[in-house]
C-alpha cells in the first residue's frame, strides 16, 4: 500500500505545471481503488482473527492490542487520503495559475511590441517635427530677407524718383526719358517678383504651421497612448508577481503535504508490519490451541475408554 500511495503521488505531481492536470488519468483511480480493496480485505482479516481470538482463553487479551493498531492503521490511511486530495486541490491549482501566468507573459510580450513600436513612432514624428521646424525657420530667414529686399528696392526706387525731379532741369540732356521708363520698369518687375517670393515663402510657412500642429498633435496622441501601454503593462506585471507569490507558496505547502504524506505512509507501513507480526502470532497461538483442544480431545477419548473399561470390570466382578 506504501508503494502504491507514492506511486500515485508521483504521477499526479509529476503533472503539476500541465494543464492536463484537470482529468486524472484512470491510472490513478485504480491505485485508490486498489488501496481501498486492501484496506477492506485487511478490514476483514482482522475482524476474523479477532472473532477467532476471543473463544481462546489463552490469545483473547490480544484483542484489544489488535483493534488499536487496526485502528491506528486505519486512521493513517484516511489521514493519507485527505492528505492526497488536498495534494490534487493544490496541484490544479498551480496548473491553472501557470495558465493564467503564461497567458499574462504572451500578453506582456504583445504589449512590450506595442510600446516598442509606439516608441519608433514618437521617434520618427519628433524627427519630422524638427525637420519641419528647420524648415520654418528657413523659410522665415527668407521671408525676412525677401522683405529686406524689397523694401532697399523701394527706397532705391523712391531716391531714384527725387533725383529724376531733382536733376530734371539741369541734365535733362544727359538722360533720356526711355532710359528712365526702363529703369523703373525693371525695378518695378523686381519688385512684383519679390512679392511673389514673399507670398510664396508665406503660403509655405502656413502649410509648415499646418503640418507641425499635426505632428505636434499625433505625437501627444501617441504619447498618451504610450503611456496608457505602459500602464497597462505595470498591471500586468504587478498580476504575475502576484501569481507567481501564489505558485510559490502553493508549491511550498505542497511539499509540507508531500513530507506528511511521506510520515504517515511509514507509519502505515510500521502498523502493517505489526499487523503481519499478529497475524503471524495468532496463527502460531490459533495453531498451539489447536493442538492442545486436540490434546484434550485424546484424553477426554482416552478418558472415556478408561471409564468403560472399568465400569466393565467392575460390573463383571
């Protein structure tokens, strides 16, 4: 019976950190109906041996010796049981805690991959964001500079204007009116291609504005989404450590079982061993009462044979 409860402790230990764990193969049923068949039998052995003892005056103050072992046997064995199932009850629970611990690691990874890629994304939008801050600034260098030009040329224009009138009665030999329409012309045109430059270089900047806002707000919107990964992802953590405390103590009460499982099959076995040294001692008793009732028997026939011969004798004298 020792070996078998070891044996079935063994099995359904060694099936601890499997999912599987739920449906105890038959195997294990049939030990505990094998052991609960010996028990019975013994059960029965002993009821017999002791029905046997108590019609001999010489083995009937064994009796009482036999029944308290026998019951000493037969609490450890019920002791052992209880003890097997709360094994079972513990097992399944660290089976199904090791689920929830995987599924809880797979989901940390997935969640690590989101960060991770939240993270390249708040990269590369702040890279673009700088890019695009870069460019602003060029483009306001030249706003300013296509402004600086274009008013030097209106006051070279304005100058050029106060001088004409100025030296139009002393060199108006000097310088032809068509010379002057030219002059003005080219400026004017200079002028209009500045100020398109201008409005372009506006235009562009609005649209940088446009765009940096955009990324200014995907990148608070990924860091808000990063931030409520990671704490997600903190909650995870803090539940398997919380899970694995509860394996960790669940395999620690386990083996405080395991060790009583172990004590209480010894004494099992010691009590069966006693049981067999009873058995063995009420056979060699059972078989001296036997042999002395045989003894009697003889006599009583010898006895009965003595009287009749001399009740012969004695009727003949």
């Amino acid at each position: 019976m020792l070996r078998d409860n070891k044996s079935f402790l063994s099995s359904i230990t060694a099936k601890s950190g499997n999912s599987s764990v739920r449906e105890q193969p038959a195997k294990d049923e049939y030990h505990i109906m094998e052991i609960e068949k010996e028990i019975n039998n013994c059960e029965q052995t002993c009821r017999t041996m002791c029905a046997d003892l108590e019609h001999s005056p010489l083995t009937s103050r064994y009796v009482a010796e036999i029944n308290r072992i026998w019951d000493l046997l037969n609490k450890s064995h019920n002791n052992s049981k209880k003890l097997v199932d709360i094994i079972k009850d513990q097992i399944l629970t660290i089976a199904n805690t090791n689920v929830k611990l995987t599924v809880a690691s797979e989901a940390s990874k997935g969640e690590q991959k989101n960060i991770d890629k939240l993270t390249q994304e708040v990269q590369r939008a702040l890279r673009m964001v700088d890019t695009a801050h870069t460019r602003e600034q060029v483009a306001q260098e030249t706003i300013e500079n296509l402004r600086q030009q274009i008013n030097r040329l209106h006051s070279e224009l304005e100058a050029k204007s106060r001088h004409t009138d100025q030296e139009g009665d002393f060199s108006a030999m000097a310088k032809t009116k068509e010379a002057q329409a030219k002059e003005r012309e080219r400026m004017v045109n200079e002028i209009l291609s500045l100020r398109e430059r201008l409005s372009a270089a506006l235009s562009y900047q609005e649209e940088l504005e446009r765009k940096n806002s955009s990324a200014d707000l995907r990148i608070s919107e990924l860091q808000q989404e990063l931030e409520n990964q990671i704490n997600e992802m903190s909650k995870e953590s803090r539940f398997k450590e919380r899970f694995e405390d509860e394996v960790h103590r669940a395999r620690k009460e386990l083996g405080a079982k395991e060790n009583q499982i172990a004590i209480l099959n010894e004494q099992t076995l010691e009590l069966q061993v006693k049981v067999m040294q009873f058995q063995n001692t009420v056979k060699e008793m059972k078989a001296v009462s036997d042999k002395q009732v045989q003894t009697i028997e003889n006599l009583n026939q010898r006895l009965i044979k003595a009287q009749d011969e001399y009740q012969r004798e004695v009727g003949v004298v």
